[in-house]
C-alpha cells in the first residue's frame, strides 16, 4: 500500500518502480549474507529520508522478502499507528524533495518527529542505504550522520561505505551494520532480520 505520492510524479516513480524490478530480476541474490538474529517484527513501515527514487527500491525488496508492509513517502506520526517497525531509505534528491514542496530542513523535521514518536513508542527503525556510492552526497551524508544514529540496525550496499561513513555512525552507536554487495542481496537480510508474522 503507497500514500501521498505527488500526481505529477506519479508517471516517473511507476517507471522507476519497473526498472526496479527488472534490475532485481535481472540481478538476482547470489550469496549467503552473515546477517544478526531476527530483531523487527511486521508490518513494516517504509519512508523516505531525502525523497530520493531509492524508496521504491525498498518496496521491491520488501515484496521479495515476503514482509507486510506500508510505504508512505513523507511518513509522519499519525502513520505509526499499527505499525512494528519502520524502515528509513536513506538517500537525498532535491528534485525529489522539490516534487514533495518541502525543503530540507523541512525533511529534516518531519523525521525527527517521526523518529520521536517511534521512539516513544518503542518502535524498532531499520536503516537502509540501497543506492551505493552513487547515491551519496553532502546533503545524503548529512540526513546519514543525523539519522541513522536512530536506528536498531542498518543495511547498506558496500559501495556506498568506502569512506568508512557508515561505519564510523553505526560504530559510535554499537549499531550493527550489514553490508550487501548488490542491492538485490538486501533481500534476504531483510527476510533474516524479520520475524515471521504471528
């Protein structure tokens, strides 16, 4: 299930939602990851941190690990409702953020409420980075740096950690962090750190 998807981008992001699963298909998981012990519980709610297309990236990989769960974009508070966990696909795109009408600093806001609320509520966060090197960048570096403290554990393509960023946050914080050669890989962690649905 999908919420507040802006209409005139509505087009763009079923495109790139198709190119997300020919890639998966084409690319298929190939080897065993050493994943941590099941630790999140379904159903799963998937945001954006930076409005980047990665978002839906996620979702293919949810659907593949066979995980119920709800991506809503611009996830706010009152969307936790019913939720056991929350994913935050970590990637900046000012386009994308320009087609949400928000800046960042009010990107920024909208999940430290959030991640406040979860927090209260004693909601598990999942980060993830599924872009690679080539979805990092000073404004992606700074939504990293600043949320992904947050977060229970993390999963990241290694591409996107040559610099150590990745490490350095999830090490400062005792976050485990699991690092996929291909995104495609991502999947079966995911299916590993989930509980089965009760």
């Amino acid at each position: 299930m999908e919420r507040n998807v802006p209409r005139a981008t509505a087009a763009a992001f079923a495109f790139f939602f198709f190119c997300c699963v020919a890639f998966l298909a084409f690319f298929p998981a190939q080897e065993r990851v050493q994943t941590p012990a099941a630790v999140f519980d379904p159903p799963l709610l998937i945001t954006s941190v930076g409005q980047s297309p990665d978002v839906q990236l996620a979702v293919v990989l949810a659907k593949r690990a066979g995980l119920e769960h709800t991506l809503v974009k611009m996830a706010t508070e009152k969307d936790l409702a019913g939720v056991k966990s929350v994913a935050l696909v970590f990637g900046a795109s000012l386009k994308g953020l320009g087609a949400a009408g928000v800046d960042t600093a009010k990107e920024k806001a909208r999940v430290r409420a959030l991640l406040a609320e979860a927090a209260r509520r004693k909601i598990p966060v999942l980060g993830l980075h599924l872009g690679g090197d080539q979805r990092r960048g000073e404004l992606t570096d700074e939504f990293v740096v600043e949320f992904l403290p947050a977060a229970d554990m993390a999963v990241i393509v290694k591409s996107a950690n040559k610099d150590g960023l990745f490490t350095r946050v999830c090490g400062a914080g005792s976050i485990p962090l699991v690092e996929v050669e291909k995104t495609a890989d991502a999947a079966d962690v995911l299916k590993n750190v989930f509980k089965p649905k009760a």
